[in-house]
C-alpha cells in the first residue's frame, strides 16, 4: 500500500513519468531494428579450402582431414564439425557449444590453420574463415541487363561497381555476383601451328609467364630531380600479348601470334541468370547479424538512386526480391490486429463498466503497459518481429485485467454503504486487491518460465515473446498500483458525486485537501 500512498501524494511525479515512458518507447519503436524473426546465434564457424584442379578424394584425405586434426588440438568449445569435399573445394563447419565466445575462438580456428599450411600441398590457397550466422540472409536481389550490353560487361559491373558501392551500406553484405561472364584474357591455342614449329603448350606458358611480370623499379635521382622508373615487363593492352616471342628457331624469332590467338574472352560459365529471359547479372545483398532488414534495403535503395545517372547507356538494375517487402507485412499485420484487439477490449470495458472515465484509464494504461515492454526489449538488444509483436498482441487482453479489477474495486468502494470518500475509496480498493493481483500476474508470468529450458533456434525464436509478455505484465501491475490510482484521483470525482451526494462529496474535497497537500518536490 505504500506505493499507492506515495502515487496519491506525488501524483505529478507519475504523470511525468508515465509522459517518459510513452516519450521513450516511441522513440524506441521507431529505433529499433525491424525484422520477420529474432537474431538466432548459431555459434558456427566455416572453412573453406580452395585448391583449382584437385579431386574431391584428394580434397578430403590431403587437405580437409589434416585441416580437422590440427582444429581439435588447439580450438576450445567445440561441439561438433561437419565437412564437404568437392572438386577444388573442401568446406568445413565446426559448431560450438552456445556458451561458448565465438570471438576467441574465431582467432584460434584462424591462427591453427595458418600453420597447417606446410602440411599441405604446395601452392594451395590459404583459408577462407568466416563467422555463420543464420540471420545472414538475402534481403534484396539486383538483376543487371541491359539489351545492348554483354554478359561480359554484366559481370564487370556487378563485380567492379555495383558490389563496391552497395558494400559500404550499413549492415549489408554483397558477395560476389551470379550470372555473366567473368571477364578473362584468353590464347586460343592452335595447335597444328604449335606441332608444326616444334613447340607445347608449356612452351606458351612459360612465354606468357615470364614476359608477364610486375616488377617494382624504384626511382632514380637525376642532378636535382628524382624519377619514378617504370619498366615494360606487362603488355598494357591485350593486343600486345601477341608480339610476345616464344622461341628462336633457326634464326627465326616465333611470336605469340604466330601460334595463339589472344583476345578478351571470359572463363567457364557456371550459373545462368535470366531477367525476363534475357541474359543479365544478380547481384545479392545479405543482411547482417543484429540488423534491420527494412533499414537496410531503404539504404540501398537511397545508394542506387544516387549511383542512376552515372549508369552506362542501356544498363539497368531491378529488384527481383525484396524482404522487406515481407517484414512489413507481417509487421504491419501483427500491428493492425493488436490495435483491433486493443479497441474492441476498450470497447466491452465501455459497456459493462459504464463510465468513459474508467475506460480512459484503462485505454490509457494499456500502451504504456506496452512501450514499457518495448523499452526493455531495446535495452536487453531485441529486435522488434513477429514473435515480439505477437507477444504483445498476447499480452493485449492479459493487460486489462490489473487496471480494470483495480477501478472496478474503486467503483464498488466509493458506492458501498452510502458511499467512502474517493481517496479513502482508492486505497481500500487498492489494498483488497494488491495480494490477489500479484498473485494473478506472478501466476501469468510464471507460465513463460519453460522457455528457459529451450535450447537451439527455438530458444532465440521462443525467449523475446515470453520476455515481451513478462515484461508487459509486471509493468502493467505496477501501472495498477502508481498510474490508475492518481488518474482515478484525478477523473472519477465527478462520478464520487453521483453515488455519494453532494453533502458528503463536499466533505470529501475539505478532506482530501487538507490530507493529500501540495505535492513535494
């Protein structure tokens, strides 16, 4: 009964505290990252060895199975590990324990397989290691096309513009793109004109490799003056492959051209990509860890309007998929029923309760029953989702409960008898309802204690919804106990009159202004 005591004394003190939180938690909702489900923390780090030409046999015996052995020996916190071997290419996942610091144990994973490198074969690709998160996902797909452009140029601008650019947008991850051409020198051998002149194929390698170097040459210093020296050892353009010299035959210098044809050409096309069946390029952005989908597409999109007029003539870049398009609706969806729930609940309370004033104190209530939930979502670092905003919309029909027994024991005390002075009537309506109330909350609360025994994705998925119902019923309780009992202070004294009369309402207000006083600082 003290709080309600200390409420009814400093009634301002709780209004303005009440303004805070609805100030706070609207800033909070339009804040907080937005997304379809929470962030699952799937404590799992990847390897991937890259090694061109090498069998998958040889992938998983040379390289994959020494690069597992040396991981066990050093790395802590491990649960399991899984692998794949393919041709020139060898992955392997190793999952950790949930309690386990994913940071540290990234640098060990890192620093262990830095020193296998000598157990491998020679002239391997030292990993690729990267952190798996479930919440990296693709939250907006680019095609590039363009009639008039080729496959080539596709590419090139997928990988050299687009993906540079849209890289520096906040929270996004752009990989590398699918579809086109990667754009490759190639020499066509002939081999016939090879054959004829004595040559081999290693033979154009070797040319092409030695005449193809890039050699730092310093500067040299001239009287006063210091020059940068530059060296001819790389064709500047591809045509100058071709006047590259192979070999001395008889006195006769044979070229490059004399034997292969140079030009600009494109590796082995893998993937495919078609925009309204023509040929174009896909550019994929990921979405972080602890991200807003919704933010980072609206970024994107703001970085492609200002990249437009510097696009070449005939390129163009659709959206083929867009997440967010998604999140809102879910999001928006799970909104416009929480506030249908919220107005017909308003709505009943206004017909059996029978006063306005009672249901604006209960409508007022509620929300900030609410954002006081919100508030602590943010601050514990959750997102809001579906499984938040479900709770919420849960927890809607739960939240009347504390505010309407509390008025409706106001009511029935201020008409009992002839009627109790409205103060009087708060707080013994206040205190034959504060251990039942408790009760009721703690019992509803207490049902959410199982998700702590979840494990896994559920866990991640699971805990922000019960945390949002458990959090908006204790705020509600304390809201019963603080806000309801000044803002009944405050509005039902009109109603004090119909039921007590006028006589004794006059008594009442001499009463409550020589007991209550002006409020402290």
């Amino acid at each position: 009964m003290g709080i309600v005591r200390l409420a009814l004394r400093r009634p301002y003190t709780v209004i303005v505290i009440g303004l805070l939180i609805a100030v706070l938690g609207i800033l909070s909702v339009l804040t907080m990252s937005t997304d379809i489900f929470p962030d699952i923390n799937v404590p799992v780090i990847s390897v991937v060895w890259t090694d061109v030409g090498i069998s998958p046999q040889d992938m998983e015996s040379r390289v994959v199975l020494v690069a597992e052995r040396i991981i066990t020996t050093t790395v802590t916190g491990i649960e399991h590990m899984e692998s794949q071997s393919m041709s020139g290419v060898g992955v392997i996942k190793i999952y950790f324990h949930p309690d386990a610091k994913i940071e540290e144990a990234l640098a060990e994973v890192t620093s262990i397989q830095q020193t296998v490198l000598r157990n491998l074969p020679p002239g391997i690709t030292p990993p690729l290691i990267v952190r798996y998160s479930a919440s990296s996902v693709p939250v907006l797909q680019l095609a590039i096309g363009g009639k008039t452009l080729s496959e080539e140029k596709l590419y090139d601008y997928g990988q050299n513009f687009f993906r540079v650019e849209l890289a520096t947008v906040q929270g996004a991850s752009v990989p590398f793109p699918y579809g086109g051409k990667p754009r490759q020198i190639m020499v066509d051998i002939n081999s016939q004109a090879l054959y004829a002149r004595g040559l081999s194929p290693s033979d154009v390698v070797n040319a092409v490799d030695l005449q193809n170097l890039f050699l730092p040459s310093g500067t040299v210093k001239i009287a006063a003056r210091e020059y940068l020296v530059q060296l001819n050892g790389s064709p500047d353009v591809v045509s100058q492959f071709n006047n590259l010299p192979i070999k001395t035959v008889n006195g006769s210098i044979i070229y490059l051209r004399d034997v292969a044809q140079v030009h600009d050409g494109y590796a082995v096309q893998t993937n495919i990509v078609r925009e309204n069946g023509v040929r174009a390029a896909l550019v994929v952005v990921l979405r972080s860890a602890g991200a807003s989908t919704v933010d980072i597409v609206n970024r994107v999109k703001a970085r492609l309007a200002q990249l437009e007029p510097s696009y070449p003539a005939g390129l163009h870049v659709e959206p083929l998929f867009d997440q967010s398009v998604f999140v809102k609706a879910a999001v928006g969806g799970v909104i416009k029923e929480t506030m249908i729930a919220g107005c017909l609940t308003a709505l009943v309370i206004l017909l059996f309760l029978g006063s306005w004033r009672s249901t604006l104190i209960i409508v007022v209530s509620i929300p900030l029953a609410m954002l006081s939930s919100i508030l602590v979502l943010k601050a514990t670092g959750n997102t809001i989702n579906v499984m938040t905003l479900g709770g919420l919309s849960l927890a809607v029909g739960i939240l009347v409960d504390d505010a309407t027994v509390a008025l409706e024991n106001i009511h029935r005390n201020f008409g009992l008898n002839g009627g109790k002075p409205l103060v009087k009537a708060i707080l013994d309506g206040s205190q034959q309802i504060a251990l039942p109330a408790l009760v009721a909350t703690l019992s509803i609360c207490i049902v959410f204690v199982s998700v702590v025994f979840l494990t896994g994705p559920a866990k991640y998925l699971f805990t922000p919804m019960a945390l949002t119902v458990v959090f908006a019923m204790l705020a509600s309780y304390l809201l019963s106990r603080t806000l309801v009992p000044v803002m009944a202070h405050l509005l039902l004294r009109p109603e004090v009159a119909l039921h007590v009369g006028g006589a004794t309402h006059q008594k009442y207000a001499t009463a409550a202004s020589q007991t209550d006083g002006p409020e402290k600082a």
